[in-house]
C-alpha cells in the first residue's frame, strides 16, 4: 500500500489539531513568543538608528562626538541583543517541541496497539514503523525550525515594512514593487518542488519497506536464492528515488539566480528614486538610501525562507495527514459499554449462525454452527485457506463476525472486557514471538506479576528448562531480538511455558508444532495431555499425531465444517479427511 498524498495543499485542519497541544505548556510558549517578538524589533532597529547617524549626528557642528558615542553603544547593545535573544527563544521552542512531539509519539504509538487486526493486514510494518518514527521526528523540526522560523520571519516583513512608512513610503513601495513579483516566481518554483517532493516521499517509503521486509525475510531470501534479484530490485527503488530527488535539486537551483535577479533591481530601483527625489529638492537622502539597502537586506531572507518554509509546512502537513490517519482509524474491536468481565470460565463455546470475511463481498465461513463442551479437545483441519484460523480468530475477537454470535459460558464475547476474554485465552502460533529480555521475561510476558519461581515452574513442566540450561546465566540468559540464537523448538517451549504459566480455560494451539524438530515434538506431546487437562482446547494441525487424541476433528472446507468426527470414525467415513490421511 503505497503512501498516498490526497492533497498537495497545506491543511490548515491538521495543524489545527498538532498546535492545540500546545495549550497545555502555554506559559512557555507565550514566554518563547515574547522573546521572538523582542528578538526581531531588536534586529530591524540598527538601519533606523544608522539613518539617524548619517542624516541628523553627521552633519550636527556641536554635541556631535557625545551623540555618536550614543549610537554607537546602543547599535552594541542591540548586537549582543540580537546574539543572545535567539539562543532563549530557540532553546524554549526546543524544549516545546520536545514536549508535544513526545504526546504525539505517544498517542499514535497507544493508538497502534489498539488497532484491530485488519489494520495490521493491509500495510506492511515498514510503513507503519515510518509514521512513529520519520513522520514524527520531523514534527519536532516543525516546532524547532519551521513554526520559528515562521514567527520570526513574519514579525520581521510586519515591523520592516512599518519602519520603512516611517522613514519613506515612496521608497517602501519601490521595494514591494520587486519583492511582489519575486514571491511569485519563487511561489511557482517551489510549487512544483512540492509536487516532485511528494512523489519522492512515496517512492522513499517504498524502498524503506522493502528494505524492512528483505530484513525480516533474510533466511527465506537467502535459501531462494534470491540476493541477486532483491539487489536489483532495491537499485531500481533507489535509482528512481534518486531521479526525483535530482529534479528537485535542479528545480530548486532556480531560486538563487531569480532572487538575486529581482533583489539587484530593487536597489537599483532605489538608487535611482532616491536621485529623482535628490534632483527634486528632497534632502537629506544618504542616511535614508542606506536605511533602506539595510532593509532590503533583512526583509530579503525572510521573503525568500517564506516560500521555503510553505513548502516545508505542505509536507510537514503531508506528513500529518499520514499521522492522523492512523490516530483516526476507528477501533472496531473494543470493549462495549456495558461490558462485564468473564468471571468462574467453565470453557463451553458456541459459534451460532457465524458468517465472516476478511473483505467486503468475500466470506471465508458461512452460517457456521459450532458448539463445544467444557474440557472438550476439537482439532481442526482442511486445505489451506479454509478457515481453520479464521474460527479460532473469532474467538479471541482478533476479528468480529458480519453476522451470528460467538459465545463463551453463553455469553456473546462482544458483551464481555477483552481483557477479562484474552486473559482466559491462551493462544500459541506457529510462529512464536520472542521478545527482546530475559528467557524469565519471556515466560511471564503474558503474566506479569508472576514470580521467578512461578515461572520456573512451568518452564519445567513444558521441560522448557533445557532451553535455559544452554546458557551460563539460565533463565536470567538474555535473548536478542526475535530470539536470535534459539532453534525454533527452543522458541516454540518458551511460549508453550507462558501458556502454561498463565494457565487460561481455553487453549489455542495454531499449528504450534509444525515447525519444531520431532525430538522437541515427543516433549511437547508428552506434556500436552497435562496442560489440556480439564481445558477446552482448539487444535490447528497437520500433523496427524497431533489431533488423533482429539475428542472430535472437524474438517473445515467450503465455508463450514464438512465433516466432524473422532479419528476412528472419519476413517470409517472415507470421506476428505481419510483422503488427507492417505495422502500423508
């Protein structure tokens, strides 16, 4: 899903919404606004002092030594002024900006863990992990460079322009008669930068995603085969990234010469004005033509960094719309209302009537009716895509059904707390998740308060501490990220020891043997008939000598279940599942 920009003009809207946050530390921000104000009346002041010098103390025959004295220990002041104000203004807005940038980084990354599956399965994590960190890193430049920068350079165009009436309105409008037509130009120029930068941000987050995904891919990768071609396909990403870059670099070139063009014209504009006013009995002109050469000089920058700036704030607002996009993504799965935990869990499940799909139009089960008594151990198997993890998902409420109901104990699990619900679930995938810590932290994960000897305990009974055993520091060994260093049996025991730790009513098991060698299968099996004792239990395998000790198997095909039974009597049956059997 590439990233999309719906608009190249700034929304007004999203940074309604950032700089609302600033309400909380406006003391702050109002000390940083005094500051910059003073800062920039404090930069626009040497030119009219200078003029003075020039126009009324030069000429002066007496007191004329003491008044230069004057002027020049204030145009001092102002210069240590001018140095020392931008560095309490700056390190304030730092200092903001650190503190809002960090509520947002919190409020999407809360946000990300509310987010229901469906979210999760229509963008790969690279662009996801992009929008909490690039995105939002460059929100803290906002705060930092851009809205300062903003502030400053409109108070200095406001106060020069008045400065400039005062002194002489016939010179200022000489001087907007250029800066007008180079706003322009420049406006256009960095108009169509921001086109080129947009299309380089998408094509950006589409190298950055398969640079992620070829990370988390790299054994796959490696045993296809498929280095040389990945290499090929990442030179292609980076090769046009870089043309659209090179475009803006030459589009922006553009600037340099059309400014010095327009700015040249205006002082000559004033050079010649001010001899016309000379030629027609206007006096005292030196002071004032040097006045306004200053002026050029400073309201020049802030014209120029202005169109900078606007091209800077579409993107930081492009970047926003992809941050409130996801802050905005409505929960669909979350506690109702009137929720009421699951309490005293004997474990009976009931599908009644369930219809799902994924997408719009799609259904992977129809009118599906499933009831299951407490302590009951149903293994499910079928094709591919059948819907055998589609069933256990809906009962977790990784998903919600289109229509009918999945109940526990009776109750619909849309009526009860999540946390209540997954908490009397334990879930194992085929693909178990080890974080990075301690094998102990990795034990207790699904049950934090438990103690060391807690988690030992269980870990010994899954014969999980043969994993610990392998290092000097045992179950205190830290693992590295995705447990890096352990065999996939070994990361399959740990999470069999949290399931076991946490010790729920209801068992997932989702093809959570299909990957460990047969040695640490035996184990497993050992210790299975001990950990699903009294627990209901829902089995996805492949394996027949996981789910023959199933008290019913069902065969999911067709949207629904196609055929139920023990093992002896779907083999009586010689129906789909005796020919998977023989096909096995």
């Amino acid at each position: 899903m590439d990233e999309v920009i719906t608009s190249e003009k700034v929304d007004v809207k999203y940074f309604k919404r950032l700089l609302s946050r600033i309400v909380p530390y406006k003391k702050l921000f109002l000390i940083a606004l005094l500051l910059l104000t003073c800062s920039s009346l404090v930069a626009l002041l040497p030119p009219f002092l200078i003029r003075a010098i020039v126009n009324d103390v030069i000429p002066m025959q007496d007191e004329r030594t003491q008044k230069l004295v004057f002027y020049i220990v204030a145009l001092g002041v102002l210069g240590i002024m001018t140095a020392v104000l931008p560095y309490f203004h700056q390190r304030i807005m730092g200092t903001l900006g650190h503190h809002i940038i960090a509520d947002v980084r919190r409020e999407i990354f809360l946000k990300l863990q509310e987010l229901p599956f469906e979210y999760y399965d229509n963008r790969p994590a690279g662009k996801i992990s992009i929008r909490v960190t690039d995105y939002i890193n460059e929100l803290a430049d906002f705060f930092t460079d851009y809205l300062l920068s903003l502030i400053v350079n409109i108070l200095k165009i406001v106060a020069a322009t008045v400065f400039m009436l005062c002194i002489s309105p016939v010179l200022t409008g000489v001087i907007y008669a250029a800066a007008i037509p180079l706003t322009v130009c420049v406006y256009f120029i960095k108009r169509s930068v921001r086109r080129l930068f947009r299309r380089h941000r998408a094509k950006n987050s589409n190298r950055n995603a398969f640079i992620v995904e070829s990370i988390m891919g790299e054994k796959v990768i490696k045993s296809n085969n498929r280095s040389a071609y990945n290499r090929t396909v990442y030179k292609d990403l980076q090769e046009d990234s870089a043309a659209t870059w090179m475009k803006i670099v030459r589009r922006n070139e553009l600037n340099a010469p059309v400014s010095e063009f327009f700015w040249n014209m205006g002082i000559l504009a004033i050079y010649a004005v001010s001899l016309a006013l000379i030629g027609g009995g206007a006096t005292a002109m030196a002071g004032t033509v040097i006045a306004f050469t200053l002026y050029t000089s400073i309201c020049s920058e802030p014209l120029l960094q202005f169109t900078a700036i606007l091209q800077q704030l579409s993107q930081v607002s492009a970047n926003l719309e992809r941050i409130y996009e996801t802050v905005d993504t409505p929960v669909t799965i979350r506690d109702a209302e009137n929720a009421v935990p699951l309490e005293n869990v004997q474990g009976k499940v009931d599908f009644n009537d369930v219809t799902f799909g994924y997408e719009p139009g799609i259904t992977v089960l129809e009118h599906f009716d499933l009831h299951v008594s407490p302590g009951e151990k149903i293994a499910l198997v079928g094709p591919t895509g059948a819907g055998k993890t589609t069933v256990i998902s809906l009962l977790t409420r990784f998903y919600d059904v289109s229509e009918g109901s999945v109940q526990v104990d009776g109750k619909d699990v849309r009526s009860l707390t999540l946390h209540t619900l997954r908490k009397e679930i334990g879930v194992l995938m085929q693909e178990p998740f080890i974080f990075k810590g301690s094998i102990l932290d990795n034990i207790r994960y699904g049950t934090p308060e438990a103690t060391d000897e807690e988690c030992i305990a269980a870990a010994k009974t899954i014969y999980c501490d043969r994993v610990a055993a392998r290092f000097p520091d045992g179950y205190h060994a830290l693992l590295g990220e995705r447990g890096e260093g352990l065999s996939a049996g070994e990361k399959q025991l740990i999470s069999f020891a949290r399931i076991v730790l946490k010790n729920p009513r209801i068992v997932i098991l989702d093809e959570a043997t299909s990957a460990i060698d047969s040695e640490t299968e035996l184990l497993i099996q050992a210790a299975l008939d001990r950990i699903l004792a009294g627990k209901t239990s829902f089995i996805v395998a492949h394996r027949l000598s996981t789910i023959r000790k199933a008290d019913r198997i069902l065969f999911i095909a067709d949207k629904g279940i196609a055929e139920q039974g023990t093992h002896e009597e779907l083999m009586c049956l010689k129906g789909r599942y005796y020919a998977l059997n023989q096909r096995k």
